[in-house]
C-alpha cells in the first residue's frame, strides 16, 4: 500500500486525511495518509525519514510551504511563481514540489457560478495564502488583479513577479475607487466589523465575498460583507476539497470528484 502524509504544526484539525481516504474509496484505491504533526525545526528531517521509509507523497500545511519549497529538486511553474509548496511527490529520491492551492481556490469559484473572465478581483493579503492563488487568478483573464495588504511592500513584492499589467498593488484604504466583482480575504487576521481594513464601497450588492477559511459559523469578514449586501458570500471548505483533489490526482493519475465529500464536511460542521 502507498503511503502519504500531511504535515503542519498545528495539524490536528486537518481534514486532509479523510478527504484523501474518501477519495481512495471512491476511486478505489488503497492508500494510507496519516496527519502528523512537525515540530518547526525539524521539517526536512522528517520529510527524508518519510521517504527513506518508502513514502510516496505528502501535503504541506502552515506553516512549512515555504520550506517545503526549498526542499524540492523539481517544481511545477505555478510552485515556482508562488515560492511556497502544498504537495510533494517523491520519485526514486527526488523530491517534486506543485501547489494546488490556487486551482483548488478557481475550481471552488468556478463551481460557485462566479465568473473570473474579465471580472475585478480583490485579493486581501501578501503572505504565503495570498502568493500560493494568483498565478491561477490571473491565468482566469480577469480585467484587474488588485493585491491589497497592510505593508505594500508585500503586495508589490507579489506584483513584481508577473509581467502582466492588469495586476497592481495597494494599501486597504484606497480601494474605495473601484467596485469588486470578487474580493478574496487571504489575510490570517479576524476581520470583524470595525477592524475590517476595506472600505465598505468596495463591497457592493455585485460583489462576491469569499474567504479562505471556513469554520461552523460564518468567518467574521463574510458576516460583515453580507451585512452590506454582498451578492454571495462563499467559504473555504470548497477550496480545501478542490486543493486536495489536485493533489490527489498529481498522485494517483486520477481526479476524484468533489461533491460528496464536500456534502460529509458541511453537515458534519453543522
Ligand atoms: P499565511 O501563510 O496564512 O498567508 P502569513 O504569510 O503570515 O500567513 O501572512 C499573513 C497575512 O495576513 C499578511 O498579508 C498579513 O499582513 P502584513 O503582511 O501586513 O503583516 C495579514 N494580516 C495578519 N494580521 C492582520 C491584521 N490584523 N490586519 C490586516 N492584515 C493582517
């Protein structure tokens, strides 16, 4: 039987491990994949264990997918443009590095009817969430790509790795110019009310609002973007199923469908 993992610090909540074994299932494979947990220092450590045992592949959550990144002899193009790695594949000893993230993000988007082509996007962040989806954004053709975040700095750091034009930085408080089709929290704060760094112009009632997260109830910045009457507001159970999926099939040569799993997930946040 293969043998895969997921590693994080703290991993206890993943929901990884039954994701994948759903999937196993439901394309009737054996596979094992354990969650476990890695002390900060010891990431390349236990990755060479893991494939010195035989292990065939492995996710990586927060906060290693920069690390993981360095780790790789070979990585996927979108790997390289986000400088941070979900899944690793291990293959005669050597170590290939993808991220998942941003098309498992599209994917989610997509089978929300939300339409990226030609569409304005606000994206809310500059850390290792936010790099890990543009270069999936962008390859959706949408008209603007604003990267908003409290140090600039960060945004345009992100910006300057692309060569298209319809990708800019920016500080919160002067997005109020535009309207969003689609503003993207991917910012580790609680955004709550007051505190939420957006104008509130920048949500309208065209605006869908998703967040990267999800919990039992509504992450605080969906609460407050419906209060002011966002079109949809999504959260990111769809995308940690899609992301997954990806993986799986960078694995396994198949793609396993999404749907029932999601279904489990959301009634068992109930
Ligand atoms: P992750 O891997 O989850 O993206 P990260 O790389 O530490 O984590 O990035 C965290 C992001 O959340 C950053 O964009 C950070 O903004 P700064 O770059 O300005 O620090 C953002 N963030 C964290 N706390 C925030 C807060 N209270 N208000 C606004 N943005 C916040």
């Amino acid at each position: 039987m293969d043998h895969y993992r997921v590693y994080g610090n703290p991993i206890e909540q993943s929901k990884s491990p039954t994701i994948h074994q759903a999937f196993a299932k439901q394309t009737q494979q054996e596979i094992c994949y354990e969650k476990e947990l890695v002390q900060l220092q010891q990431f390349s450590e236990v990755v060479s264990q893991f494939i010195k045992q035989g292990g065939k592949g492995a996710n990586v959550t927060a906060p290693f997918k920069e690390q993981a990144y360095k780790l790789c002899d070979h990585l996927s193009e979108r790997a390289q443009l986000s400088g941070a790695v979900n899944t690793l594949s291990f293959n005669n000893g050597a170590i290939f590095g993808d991220n998942t993230d941003g098309v498992g993000l599209v994917q989610d988007l997509l089978s929300n009817q939300v339409v990226l082509r030609n569409s304005r996007i606000l994206l809310l962040g500059a850390g290792g969430a936010a790099k890990g989806v543009v270069s999936s954004l962008l390859a959706q053709k949408p008209d603007l790509l604003i990267i908003a975040n409290r140090t600039q700095a960060k945004a345009q750091f992100i910006v300057d790795q692309y060569p298209e034009e319809n990708i800019q930085s920016s500080l919160y408080n002067e997005v109020a110019k535009y309207h969003f089709d689609l503003i993207i929290n991917a910012t580790s704060a609680g955004l709550t009310g007051d505190s939420l760094p957006i104008p509130n112009q920048a949500i309208t009632t065209n605006t869908v609002c998703y967040d990267m997260v999800y919990g039992k109830q509504l992450t605080p910045f969906l609460v407050h973007s419906k209060a002011l009457g966002a079109k949809k507001v999504i959260d990111g159970l769809g995308m940690l199923v899609s992301q997954a999926a990806e993986s799986f099939a960078i694995w396994r040569g198949i793609k396993p469908s999404t749907q029932e799993i999601m279904k489990q997930l959301r009634a068992e946040l109930q």
